[in-house]
C-alpha cells in the first residue's frame, strides 16, 4: 500500500495548474524590458499569421513518450553542439525552460535530470533576467539565456529560454521530463515575449500557423503520442475538423454550450482551457461536490476521487457540447484503472481547480480527439482520432 499511496500523491499533485508570477526588472544591467518585465526581442510585426490553406508545404513532426497518461514529453536539443533534452508539451503555458547546471547544489532533481551547460555552447549568448513560476503546487525560478534550440530536426535560431536553478514541489521533483515547452499565447508568456512557436513563424520555419497534438490512450503504445508543428498528420485523425473558436488568448481558451454528467446539467455557456499539459478534467470549485455525488466517487487524502473498479462500465456519460458537437467520454474514458500486484484502483480523473472558474480539458479528453490549435484564425480544431 506504501508504493500506492505514493503513486496517488504523485497522481494527485500533478492535476494543478499554473498560477504564474511577473518577472522581476532588473534595470541595473541596462536591460530594456517590456511593461510586464520580459527581456525585448523583435516582435511578429509584419509577419503573416492568417492560415490559407489546410496542407502546409512544409511541416515538422517530434514523437512523443507517454509516461503513466499523466506526462507526454518529446526530445529538443539546446546549444552548438547540441544539447538534448526532454519537455513536457504544455498549451496550458507559453515558456521554454530545462534544467540549469547552475542548479542550487542541494537540488537533487537537477542531479536526475539534463541539465543545460551554457560555457559547451559556442551559440550560446548571456541574458540573465530573472524569472519564477508557481504552479498550484509547485515552482521553479531561474534566468534567462538565449541560444539555438532544434526541434523536429529544424534549427531555431537566437531563442531566449529558462535555465531553472532551482525547483520544488513534488509534481516537478518526480518528473521524467527535463523541463517545459510552451505553446500557449505569449501574452501569459514569463520569460519571452517571443516563444519557440512564435520564432517558427518570424524565422518561416514552418508554412501554416498551426500545430496539432495527438496523445495516446495508452502508456504502451509506440510512440506515445506526437506533436505536427505547420500541419496536420493524416494518419491520426479521420473526417473533417471541427472548429471551435478562442475566446481568450493567452492560454487557449473556448466556450463550452454545455457540459452533462448523465441526465444533470452542470455547466451552460462556460469557459474552458484547452490544456496537453494538464493529466486531469478540471472542474471548477463549486460544481466539484456535486460532480463526484453524481459518480460516487470518495475523495482521498491526497485529493483523488476514488471509484470501485466494478462500477466503471456503470457510470454515466460525460458529454461536452462545443459549437454544435457533442464530444462524449464513457466512463472508461475519464476513470484510470491502477493495478497494483493482486489488487487495483480506480480514480476519477477529475481535479478540482482551486479558485478558478473555468473547466480545464486536460489529457482524459485530448485522448478521445485529434486536436488542432490554429493561430493563424484563434481556433481549435477537434477531428475522430484513429485508435
């Protein structure tokens, strides 16, 4: 029970989302900085973000590594020569960063993981602004550093990222990851105003402001999930897509006609996150009681919501209405079944979002579709994923 229980914590903790913190000024270096403290870097002014067609000419796909359906990271590599490195894919922020070799020395997660050595760059060019992110139950801080970053085998060149130095928190602490890329707006961006995906654009690394994200059901499958920068892979989906408009641009943020458990109604008309970087459903505070009554789930001391095995095929459907399109998840589809020996557990993979108000579409969802986020017209396209 000892390694279950440790497991459920580890389930727990990584359900929060983000709560981020600006950046502090440092004006002593003679830095300029934009209002909300980031280092300046040329804009997107005059570049072209409007998508015209729906096949690129040119496109790139990074293979993904699904770790417990809880975290799916792909490989990028920093610096010349190349340095690589793990990171989680994340709509649910807009920030590149990976462990520091300049980590505090205490920090045993830095010694587990690769860590970023700036002086084996001869691309590599000193910034230093500060930047921290606390997430609900975690944070990581550090400084900025700017340097070549390829992805997909496509070279990014002058890209300002994160060296953390210094991580807490559980969630970071038990990682397989070596750090986070962004994909979110960068108007909730921490360390630049100018992300990996907005560079792919001003450097026209890639056609068709687009990227689109599969996330396999299941932690056995090879690969685990992949991520198309500048198209879409014919291959994972089937049909058309169906587009849904954003509301708020800074995560991706849409609204939802309705959410239903069964025959009750618990949302009408309300925001909702698009998140690959979140494992869970998140529902928002209020509704979270009478969400799990109506599963009969049990909530544990780690803030799991636990459900007997038996009663999964049971359990009513979970429909999202978005634009028209009723998207529905069976109760296979948002209960995890973990086996532990002889024995096995079921939790409900729902979170309960703290003080926020809008629901968050985490990766039990993203599961169930195939997904395209589409810059260039503020959309989000789901399409039948091929199982």
């Amino acid at each position: 029970m000892k390694v279950l229980a440790i497991f459920l914590m580890f389930a727990g903790v990584l359900h929060g989302k983000l709560i981020r913190i600006p950046l502090r000024r440092l004006d002593s270096s003679g830095r300029q900085m934009t209002n909300n403290g980031l280092p300046i870097q040329t804009s997107l002014a005059g570049v072209n973000v409007t998508s015209h067609h729906s096949q690129p000419d040119s496109s790139l796909t990074v293979n993904l590594t699904n770790y417990r359906d809880a975290q799916y990271y792909g490989s990028i590599s920093l610096g010349t020569p190349p340095q690589v490195f793990t990171v989680l894919i994340d709509t649910g922020c807009s920030d590149l960063w990976v462990a520091s070799t300049s980590s505090s020395p205490e920090s045993g997660w830095s010694r587990r993981h690769h860590t970023y050595n700036s002086s084996k760059s001869s691309t590599y060019v000193a910034n230093g602004t500060e930047w921290s992110i606390t997430y609900a139950v975690c944070s990581c801080n550090g400084f900025v550093s700017q340097d070549t970053v390829t992805i997909g085998g496509v070279l990014v060149k002058n890209q300002l990222f994160g060296e953390a130095t210094r991580v807490s928190g559980f969630p970071i602490l038990t990682s397989k990851y070596d750090g986070t890329l962004g994909l979110g707006y960068p108007t909730v961006a921490q360390v630049s105003n100018v992300p990996v995906f907005d560079n792919f654009l001003k450097q026209g690394l890639i056609d068709d402001p687009v990227f689109s994200v599969y996330l396999a059901r299941n932690s056995s499958d090879h690969p685990g999930g992949e991520i198309v920068f500048g198209g879409a892979d014919p291959l994972r989906y089937t049909g058309d897509f169906h587009y849904v408009p954003v509301t708020g641009q800074g995560w991706w943020l849409i609204s939802m006609e309705s959410v239903s458990l069964g025959s009750s109604k618990f949302c009408a008309h309300c925001p909702a996150a698009v998140d690959t970087g979140c494992s869970s459903i998140g529902v928002p505070t209020p509704l979270v009681d009478g969400f799990m009554g109506k599963l009969g789930a049990i909530e544990t001391p780690y803030g799991e919501y636990v459900i007997p095995c038996n009663d999964i095929d049971a359990l009513p459907d979970l429909t999202f209405t978005l634009k028209g399109m009723a998207y529905v998840l069976t109760g296979r589809d948002y209960v995890n079944k973990i086996t532990q020996g002889s024995g096995a557990l079921c939790i409900a993979a729902f979170a309960d979002l703290g003080y926020y108000t809008k629901w968050t579409l985490g990766e039990p969802f993203l599961h169930t579709v195939y997904t395209k986020f589409d810059r260039g017209n503020n959309r989000i396209g789901f399409a039948s994923v091929v199982v």
